[in-house]
C-alpha cells in the first residue's frame, strides 16, 4: 500500500497517521487471539519478564478480574511469538512505514499497551524520543 502525499503529510504534521482497512480481519483476529494468549500467561515461550503488570495490582491494592485485565504493557513479544514476527515483517505494514521514514529501517521493539478496564493507570502525554521531522 502505498501512502498519499497528504496522509505522508498529516503523519508529518500530526506525528501519527491511522491507516483504517490495512489488516484484513483474518489478520486482526489472528493478532487478537495471540495476544490473549500471551497476556494470559499461558504462552510459555514468552519470558514472563515481557509482560507489565499494572502497579497498583502487582502490589496488592488491586485486584483484576483475570490475568488479562491485570496486564498494563507487553513489550519485545515478537523477539519470541512467529505470530507477533510474522506481523512485524508484514509487508503491508512495511510499505506504510517505508511511505513515512524510508527503506532503511530496522525492528527495534514492539509493545502492546493493553489498558485494563478499571484499574488502568493512566500516562501523561509525552513524547518518548522526538524524531525531527
């Protein structure tokens, strides 16, 4: 897929662009099944250490109805699930980000912010690492 001047733009601008209809939702529904998995604790190829637990339940203040709705963040999930690999060399996902930064790019990470209902704990907005654009 490759991105219009004015989606290149408003990414320019905005500093993220929704891209609606990318995945199809064989591939939608694929990610979210690997994804309860893993966030269930049952995925034994995924280090435990990958997987944030929201604070205020991991120090006892609060309880979450499941294992899932306890995870704050899943992060370098694909270094370890062909799932999450698979979708991280997904070509259309690739073209998208070569449209926005250029062919030479390389995968650094990945995360999963899972947003617990109730308990979520919530993030200022910030900015990790302005990129210059």
């Amino acid at each position: 897929m490759q991105l219009s001047q004015e989606q290149v733009s408003q990414f320019q601008e905005n500093g993220f662009l929704v891209v609606g209809g990318l995945l199809a939702d064989d591939e939608v529904n694929t990610l979210n099944a690997r994804a309860d998995l893993v966030a269930s604790g049952t995925a034994d190829h995924v280090p435990p250490a990958r997987l944030q637990v929201e604070a205020a339940v991991a120090e006892g203040k609060q309880n979450a109805e499941s294992r899932i709705d306890a995870l704050r963040k899943m992060s370098h999930v694909a270094f370890f699930d062909e799932v999450f690999e698979a979708h991280a060399r997904n070509a259309k996902v690739l073209d998208v980000i070569e449209s926005l930064l250029g062919p030479d790019i390389k995968f650094y990470q990945d995360q999963l912010f899972m947003k617990p209902p109730r308990i979520g704990s919530r993030q200022p907005y910030h900015q990790d690492a302005p990129l210059g654009f």
